[in-house]
C-alpha cells in the first residue's frame, strides 16, 4: 500500500514534469513549425512572388479569359498569383504557367509547370520578370516560336484581365514596343510567321535607334521629329515610309533614311543577281535592278527582262523558317503576273524528315505546284503542308511577297 | 557483463531490427530511403537513451504495477518532444518520416528496451544499452535502405546513380520488396554470426521475457 502511494505520487510529479516539459517545447517550437507549414504550402507561390507571405484563392471575374484557370490574391496586398493554362499550335501538351504580378503591375515571378516542348523555350519565359502589361523589357525581337507566342498571349490575357478589373494599372509601352507592335502591318518583310519582327540593331547616325531586318529586306529607324517619334521603314527597292505611333503615316526624315541605308543594302546587290540569273535560267540575259517598288514584303531584291515575247520580273527573297532560320528563293513572273519558275535558294528541306514525315515525299512535286499559279489562282493551301508549318509558312510567305511586289511594279509602270 | 558489451550487444548480437526484428513496421515504411532511414534511427535513438535514463533513474520510486505506464508516458513524452523539435528544426525529415515519427512510441524496441533493460539495470548501463541498440536500429535500418533506395529507386540519398538508374527494381521499393531486402540482410547477418536468428536473439534472455 505504502509502495503504492509512493509510486503514484512519483507518476504524478513525472506526469507533471513531462507535460510541462512539452509545454515548454511547444511555446518555442510551436510558431515555428506553423511558420514552416505555411512555408511549405506556399512554396509553388513563394517562387513566383518572393516576399508573398500568404495566399488565398480568390474567384475568378467574370472576364476572365480561358487561360486563367486559378486566381489567388497574396493577403497582405502584395498582388496576385494566376495559374494559367495554354496550347500552341506546336505541342500536342498543355502549356502550365503560374505567375505572379504586383499591385504595381509588374511580374515578379514566373514558373513553367509543365511543357512538353523546352528545348526551344529555354529562359524565355523567365525574361518576363520585372515588366509590365506593356513588356516593354522583353526582347520583342527574339522568341520566334509558337511555345513563346502562346506563352506571351497567356501572360497579356492575365495583365488584360487585371487592368480590366482594376486591379493594376497598364504599363506605358515604350517606342521600341509600340514600333514592334506595328512592324507586322506596316513592314510584314520584316517578321517571321509569328508576326515577330526580327531585327538587328544597327549605328544609325541621326537616329534614336536604328535596324536592319534579319532577312536583308530593309531597314527601320526610330527618329524624333519636333519632339515625336517617328518610326521609318525603308525596303529593298529603297522605298520609305513614316510612321506617328499609333501606325499612321506621316511625313518624315524620308532622305536621311534612303542617304543612312542606301549604302548597306547594296551588300546584297551581286548575290541577288547571281540568284535571280539561276532561277531565269538564261546566263545572258541583261537583267534590269528594279527601284521604287512600293511593297514591303519579304523581297530582297528583284530585277525584270525584256525578251521579244515577254516581259519577266524575277523577285529575290527571304523568309523566316524553322527557328527563324533564313529561306532563301527566287521567284520569276512573267507580264501577266504569271509563275514561270520557283526556285530555292537554300535547301527547302531545311529539317528533311520533319518535312517528308508529314506527307511531303517530293520536294520537286512540291514546288512544280507553284508553277503557272497566278495570284487569282493561287491559294495557301498549296503551300501549307500541316506538321511542317514553319518551312511551308515561309513558302507562302514568299509567294505572296512575289506577288505584292509585282503589283507593286504593275501599277508604278 | 563489461561496459562495451553492453553497448556492442545492441549494435550486432542483439541488432533490434536485423536479429530481434522488433520495430518491423518502420523498418518497412521508412527504408526505400536512406536518408529517412537514417532521421528514424537517430529520432529512436534520442527517444530510447532519454526515455532509458529517466525509466532507469525512477525504477525504484515507481513499482512494478505501475511501470507500464510510466514508461508509456516517458517515452511518448520524449516522441512528442522529438517530433515538435524535428517539425521546428528539421521539417523536411519530419515529412519524410510522417506518421512513423509518431509511430516510435509503441516500437517494440523502445517498449522491450524500457522493460527489459532499464527497469532492471543501472542508470549508466542502461544508457549504454540505449546508445547500442540506438545505434544498431540505425545501423540495421539503414542497410535494408542502402539496397532498397540504391537497387529499387537507382538513387542514393536522392541523388541519381547514372547507371542504375536505368535500372530499378521497383520491387524493392513496394512492401514486399522490403520483406525480401529486410530478409536477405537478415540471412546475411545470421550467416555472420554462424547462428539461426532466434536463436541468437534468444540466448541472453530469460525464457518467458516478452519479444514486443
């Protein structure tokens, strides 16, 4: 009996020894471990929003576009976290992205969940952080493929979504960014099938910024005229044209720019001749340079011959393919705006196999298609071969700036 | 018996994972890896020598009706102490290791230890004995997770081995392959000590004393 109370007098102290014991531990562990959960749970938001210190998911509005799939809005004010879906046209997967934008408007993280198609995405998407809705700091130049297009359109979709609710404010785009925006319309030469413009910034002297395009068919230059800048545009025939901001056409230093880049493209003038010699076919005919055709297209150049029967213009061009990588042609109509011959410059088979696994088994059958087509008569389909978009794109590409440019002949005649 | 065997018999002739096979059920759940193998020892070992030196010390003050609860409150006092430590300091451990971290409050090692030896030995042996078998539940658990992780998962510690990589035996990292591994280390050791494993197991101890 005596044992007894002593024993459960002994169980009592340790009873109360170890529960004070814990207690103890528990004051001093306790907001730790709470701080490592929220850790852990925020971890996938943390990467796009640094100093986010929690997340709550908040109901999409209701102009939310498709790609949203989830909003979550970080509780101290700090932005806002979407989770994003998208496809490009190049992937048979789901593009996931998650990114997370300030209440300033800018992005301060960006994570790719999942892609099948990395090998050419790389770092793109990470070159993102730090912009507005106007992604000005991007380089507009680069990222030719549909995985970036599609990435671009998913993260706008998400800036779009938040100006239109308030949320943020729109970012102010910058020359550079509005002169790319406009570059597909008013120098289509000058980008890829994306609608990208690829240029390379050249000295300019006289100018804010100046560029070559990547495929040799001109030149655009950004200038401040009375303290507005003017975007000017200037193709292989030596044509200029002036550009406000917003795309209208407005007088500018038409001069400076023919005098600043006369001389560069004439780098192109012997083999553009060599080449338009091997797709007319006759060594000897007296090649005509054309001058001040109005088209803007992919040429780089183009020359016309008078025969006895006919009169031929054979137009040299460049295009964008796969990866952006150059494809080079020569087209030659006759009079009537007729092709009489099309010719690869560069090999067409720039990626063979993709090409022929998707049912293009012979490139000569290919190309004779284009034979004899008039612009009436002509239709994308002939050119587009599904699975090889980005060579046939350039084809079509190339056919349609042959036949731009020959109107353009047609009508200063 | 002499000091260091007392701490060497814990660590082979009495390996609680490999010879005793008590603790059974971690030693399955948490050897696929081998780092959660390791952070399971060490969290049984600081469990078992606190719970051994506090049972040992209080064996007199507390008789023997009421030494089943004792001990089940010292030793789930220190598993709790432990888990809000490793959940503070250590979250990733504590996530690998999960309910099983819980779970070393009713492993057979700790329950037959705080029986078998510190009710009944001095408090400096007992913490020996603690520190052995500690020691050898690492030691045992970690070998079934060396094969297991190495040849079921092609990785070590999580990090890629280049060729094995290719070549996993998935088996390994399903139950049954812990089965198999813990087995064949078993075979191994048995083969070692040049006798049966229960019959090792079994030899220093009373007839009737309780494996848990």
């Amino acid at each position: 009996m005596k044992n007894n109370v002593k024993s459960a007098v002994a169980l009592t102290v340790v009873c109360v020894v170890v529960v004070g014991l814990l207690a103890v531990t528990n004051y001093f562990t306790a907001p730790k471990i709470e701080e490592n959960k929220k850790a852990a749970a925020n971890a996938a938001f943390v990467e796009v929003m640094p100093e986010g210190e929690g997340f709550e998911e908040i109901a999409l509005p209701e102009n939310a576009p498709a790609t949203v799939t989830n909003l979550y809005r970080e509780t101290s004010g700090q932005g806002f976290v979407a989770k994003l879906v998208t496809t490009s046209q190049y992937s048979s997967g789901d593009m996931g992205i998650t990114v997370g934008i300030g209440t300033d408007g800018v992005i301060k993280g960006v994570a790719i969940t999942s892609y099948n198609e990395t090998k050419d995405f790389g770092e793109y998407p990470y070159s993102y952080i730090g912009a507005d809705s106007a992604l000005n700091d991007i380089d507009v130049f680069a990222g030719a493929t549909y995985s970036s297009m599609a990435f671009k359109n998913a993260i706008l979709d998400t800036f779009n979504m938040l100006i239109a609710n308030g949320d943020i404010s729109e970012g102010q785009k910058s020359a550079e960014t509005l002169m790319a925006e406009m570059l597909p319309v008013i120098f289509p030469g000058s980008c890829n099938a994306s609608g990208l413009a690829q240029l390379v910034e050249i000295e300019g002297t006289g100018f804010t910024k100046a560029y070559a395009t990547g495929n040799d068919t001109g030149f655009v230059a950004l200038s401040d005229v009375d303290g507005n800048t003017v975007v000017s545009v200037m193709n292989a025939f030596g044509v200029v044209k002036c550009y406000d901001l917003e795309g209208n056409e407005v007088s500018g230093p038409v001069d400076e720019v023919k005098s600043a880049f006369e001389v560069l493209a004439d780098k192109n003038a012997d083999n553009n001749i060599k080449n338009a010699y091997k797709a007319y076919g006759d060594e000897s005919a007296e090649l005509t340079a054309l001058t001040d055709v109005d088209a803007f297209g992919s040429v780089t150049g183009g020359f016309s011959v008078t025969t006895e029967e006919n009169t031929y213009y054979i137009f040299n061009i460049k295009t964008f393919g796969y990866m952006n990588e150059l494809m080079e042609m020569a087209v030659v109509l006759d009079s009537e705006g007729k092709v009489v011959n099309y010719r690869t410059v560069t090999d067409l088979i720039l990626h063979g196999e993709y090409f022929t696994e998707h049912g293009l088994k012979d490139k000569e059958a290919y190309l004779s298609q284009f034979k004899e087509v008039t612009e009436d008569s002509y239709s994308d389909d002939l050119a587009i071969v599904t699975g090889a978009t980005f060579t046939s794109d350039a084809v079509n590409d190339s056919i349609h700036s042959a036949f731009d440019a020959f109107k353009a002949v047609k009508e200063a005649e | 018996m002499k000091k260091t065997a007392i701490f060497l018999k814990g660590i082979i002739k009495e390996n609680p994972v490999l010879v005793l096979v008590l603790g059974a059920c971690p030693t399955l759940a948490v050897t696929t890896n081998v780092l959660a193998a390791l952070y399971m020892g060490l969290a049984a070992l600081v469990v078992l020598v606190c719970s051994n030196l506090c049972i040992s010390a209080l064996k007199n003050l507390i008789g023997d009706n009421f030494k089943m609860a004792a001990n089940i409150l010292i030793i789930t006092g220190f598993v709790s102490l432990v888990q809000m430590l490793m959940g503070a300091f250590l979250p990733k451990a504590s996530d690998m290791l999960g309910i099983y971290l819980t779970l070393i409050a009713v492993n057979g090692v700790l329950i037959g230890n705080a029986n078998d030896i510190a009710r009944k030995n001095k408090v400096w042996d007992s913490v020996l004995s603690a520190l052995g078998t500690g020691i050898g539940f690492t030691c045992g658990l970690f070998a079934v997770a060396l094969v297991r992780e190495i040849l079921g998962n092609g990785t070590f510690a999580g990090i890629e081995i280049p060729f094995l990589a290719d070549y996993k035996i998935s088996l390994l990292n399903a139950a049954p392959g812990g089965f198999l591994v813990l087995g064949l280390v078993m075979a191994l050791i048995a083969a070692i000590n040049k006798k049966p494993v229960d019959e090792i197991g079994m030899s220093d101890r009373k007839e009737g004393e309780a494996n848990a």
